[in-house]
C-alpha cells in the first residue's frame, strides 16, 4: 500500500493535479501548488461541499472573512498561550520532532511487538505529563525509553519546549510589537468575531449556521504523507449557533450529517470510521472526527466539535463588546421568551486538502485489461463525475476532412455548461487513457458518419462501452450524469 500511495503521488504530479511548491528551487517543505486538473477538482469539492451546506439549508448563510485579524482575536481563542506543539531537539542530527509524536510511535511499537501493558502504561504517562504540561517529565519518558533519533541514532536530546503554530508578520512599515499579526491558524474565528453581523443584517434566528471556505496556516514541523500536513492549507468549516442546552441534539445530528456527506460520493462505508475525543480541547465538551482509511491509516478528515460558548464568551471578555442574542421563542415552561444569552456553537471543520487527497486515492485504480491475446492495463479515476476536472472530451477521429471543423462546432455549443477538452493528437486508444488517467467520465468522437447523420460515439470510462447518439442530445446525456 506504500507503493499504491507513491503511485499516486507521482500521478498527481504526472497529471496536473498537484505539484511540489517551487520545484524548479528544490521545493518548500510542506507546501504544495494545485495544477490544471488539481484546481478544478478542488473547486468542485467546494462546490459540492458549498452546495450541501448552504444552499441546501435555509438556515446557514457563507461568509467570507480576511486571513488577517486583529491579534487581540488570537489571544481570545487561546492561540497565542495555547496553540503549540511540544517540541525537542536531537543535538546530533540537529533534527526536531513532536515529543509528543515520538511517545506516539514508541506506543505504536509497542503494540506491534504484543508489549500490551507497556504501550498502556505508557500512554497514561504520556496524557498526564500533556495534560500537566509538564515538559520535563515528557523528556524523561523518551530517555526512559531509550526511543533515538531516526536520522542520528543517538538519544542526545535537548530540553522540550512550546512551539506556537502560529506565523507571524507585520503590519505597515514600521516592526514593533504592536504591530504583528498572524497568519489564521483556522477560518472559524473570522465567523466567531462576525456572527452578529449576519445575525442581524441576515435576520437570523437561532438555530442558524455560518459557513466558510478558506487558508488557515499553521507552521507545522512534522510534514509527512503529502499534503495531508501542510503549512499552508484550506478549510471548509461551519459554526452552528444554538441554544444553550440543545447542543448535544445539534452535535449528533451534524455527526449524521457529515458523515452522508462523504458517502453520497459512492464511497465505501467501510472506508470511514467515527473516532470519538477522549482528550477534549479547552472549548469542546464534545468532539468526534470522521476519519478515513489512507492507504497508511486512518487519519482525520473532518472534526465535528461542540465548542460551547467558548469563543464567544472569550471575545466579550476581550473586545467589551456584547455577543448575546435575543430569543424572541417563547420558553413553553415558563411561557416567556428564552431573552438573552450566548449561543452555543457546533462547528463542522474539514480539511479541503485531505478530502482531495482522500477523493484522488478512492479514486485512482490501475485497472488489468488483460486477454488471452495481449497484457494490457489502464490507470483510470474512478471520480464522481460530478467531482471530475473534465466532464467530456472531444475528438475529431482524423484531423482532416471537416471532422475537427464539426467537432469544434458541437464543442462550442456544450462549453458554457460543462469543462470540456478537445484532443486531436495520437491514436483515439491512447486519447481514452489520457482521459481515464484524469477520470473524464465522457470521451466523444466525431468521425465521417457524424458529418451525414450528426451521430457521434460516446465512450463512458467506467464500463468503457461505446455508443452512437445524436449530437444534439449529448447536452441531457452529459448533465444528467455530471449535474449536481
Ligand atoms: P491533526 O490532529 O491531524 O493535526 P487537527 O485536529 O489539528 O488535525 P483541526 O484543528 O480540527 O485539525 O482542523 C480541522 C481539519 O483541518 C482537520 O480535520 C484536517 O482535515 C484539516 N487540517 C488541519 N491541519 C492541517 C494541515 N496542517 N494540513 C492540511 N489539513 C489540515
């Protein structure tokens, strides 16, 4: 499965769908640009995530809020003090982990090697040493447990300490402390600080959600698996705000929610998995992740968390500004209105990358073709068509006799609708596995008939079954597959 995951690595590469930051420069660690067909996929998960969110429900408006913000939000949050990974040095290699992360993998081994109750002990050393944030004693249990630097071999480590995840710049021309503001570290609280302006220019009622799609930074210092920890990525998250007391109701029902979301794509259920927090973070008093199985693990995707009234309550305490909303339902116990209060927030947070990843890597199939005559294969993306960069392409069987003419003139007519792609290069075989390779779920060919009765072949990718139709019809045949 490491080679089916380096497969597609290079794929992603290979095809235009994502490629290494600054390449030409030896790259930068941990960030990654989106190519041709990479954008278009990653603009049609937002849509679908968008469509589902927003303009499904009557109740949850999008917003669009700035990267930067003032700093005092991130000291409201609990960034500034909070938002930091436990690190060490080894003084050999001068390499730096996540003690954390090393605790981690020792457990991990552990358990690989049957030792059960050492992995155990272990891990209830390692939460209460990260629940005390006592530094030290997470030091000790790596030297206790001889666990050496992969790269040096040797156990010659520094001191642990806090390394915020937050960058850092200026604004303006002058540097003073004043001046520095961060790179968001995730979008929700651009929806937090902005709640009560959609409230009252959108005339919300409670229960009401706000949604976003957006960069959050976070300067992570183990990257590992491609994009799945980035420097520099995006989320798609939506703050719920409910009453206090029906959070647990909201929870369970976007825990449901979300998790159809991603199998409506066709996905195997026995992909996902539901991870339950143990360890909840200082806002939450619920928290679940959905969870998908890489080819290296089952890994977070998306985390639905109940995050009280947390950062609400923190930002009227640190902008004096009043964040309550009135409830004009009445309270059939007491039979006034509920009145005042801080809402409580259920937030649906997912990592556009990982889902994009997830999409490439349940998609991506080298599919054995095979017969008693010939070996024969093709890589094809089995993707959802509605996820697909090119919904259909076209070719003019031969590049003569008025054929690319004709089949420009049935292009023009289907573009507005659909992203299309014309190919007149190469034998018509080898322009079919193009397409499967960016999972095209539609390949049409004009060739001399199409001239006589306006028929033209449609090759579907999935079955790769051929079939004559009129060219007047491709418009119904395509969007009923690729409309939303
Ligand atoms: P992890 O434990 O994997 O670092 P997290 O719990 O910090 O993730 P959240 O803060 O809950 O993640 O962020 C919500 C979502 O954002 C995650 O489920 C994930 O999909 C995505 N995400 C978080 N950090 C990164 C990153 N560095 N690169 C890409 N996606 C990320």
């Amino acid at each position: 499965t490491d080679e089916q995951f380096k497969n597609v690595i290079s794929h992603a590469k290979e095809y235009g769908f994502v490629f290494p930051s600054s390449e030409i420069y030896d790259g930068l660690s941990a960030v990654y640009d989106y190519g041709q067909n990479g954008s278009e996929l990653k603009n049609n998960i937002k849509t679908y995530w968008w469509k589902a969110m927003v303009q499904m429900n009557e109740n949850i408006v999008g917003i669009d809020s700035a990267i930067f913000m003032h700093p005092t939000i991130w000291k409201a949050s609990g960034h500034v003090d909070g938002f930091s990974d436990p690190m060490i040095d080894n003084k050999d290699s001068k390499k730096r982990y996540r003690a954390d992360q090393l605790l981690e993998d020792r457990i991990a081994k552990y358990d690989e090697e049957g030792k059960t109750s050492e992995a155990e002990e272990l891990q209830i050393e390692m939460d209460n040493a990260l629940k005390a944030e006592d530094l030290p004693r997470l030091r000790e249990l790596i030297i206790e447990h001889d666990i050496k630097c992969p790269v040096s071999g040797t156990a010659n480590w520094t001191e642990v300490r806090q390394f915020n995840l937050m960058f850092s710049t200026q604004i303006g021309a002058v540097a003073d402390d004043a001046d520095v503001v961060y790179l968001r570290p995730e979008t929700a609280q651009g929806i937090f600080v902005n709640y009560l302006n959609v409230q009252k220019s959108g005339r919300m009622k409670i229960p009401f959600g706000i949604a976003q799609i957006g960069k959050a930074f976070r300067n992570e210092v183990i990257a590992r698996q491609f994009i799945i920890r980035m420097r520099e990525f995006e989320q798609m998250e939506m703050q719920f705000f409910v009453r206090p007391g029906t959070q647990k109701e909201w929870f369970d029902k976007w825990k449901e929610t979300r998790l159809k979301w991603h199998l409506a794509l066709g996905t195997a259920p026995e992909k996902y998995r539901y991870h339950e927090h143990t360890k909840l973070a200082h806002y939450a008093d619920a928290a679940y992740d959905i969870e998908y199985e890489f080819p290296f693990g089952f890994k977070e995707v998306e985390g639905i968390h109940s995050r009280t009234d947390f950062d609400l309550s923190q930002h009227e305490k640190f902008s004096r500004k009043k964040m309550q909303y009135f409830d004009p339902e009445v309270d059939p116990e007491t039979g006034k209105p509920f009145g005042n209060y801080i809402p409580y927030v259920i937030e649906t947070s997912i990592g556009l990358d990982r889902m994009f990843l997830l999409t490439l890597i349940n998609a991506y199939e080298e599919e054995d073709l095979s017969t008693d005559e010939k070996q024969d294969s093709r890589t094809v993306l089995r993707l959802h068509p509605v996820l697909a960069p090119v919904k259909a392409a076209i070719f003019p069987l031969t590049k003569k006799d008025g054929l690319p003419e004709k089949a420009r003139e049935i292009m023009d007519k289907l573009k507005l609708d659909f992203n299309l792609q014309y190919e007149e290069k190469d034998a018509i075989g080898k322009r079919y596995r193009r397409q499967d390779a960016i999972g095209t779920p539609f390949c049409i060919t004009v060739d001399h008939q199409t001239l006589e009765d306006n028929t033209v072949t449609i090759r579907h990718r999935d079955t790769m079954a051929q079939e004559r139709v009129n060219a007047d019809d491709l418009d119904r045949i395509i969007g009923n597959l690729v409309s939303w």
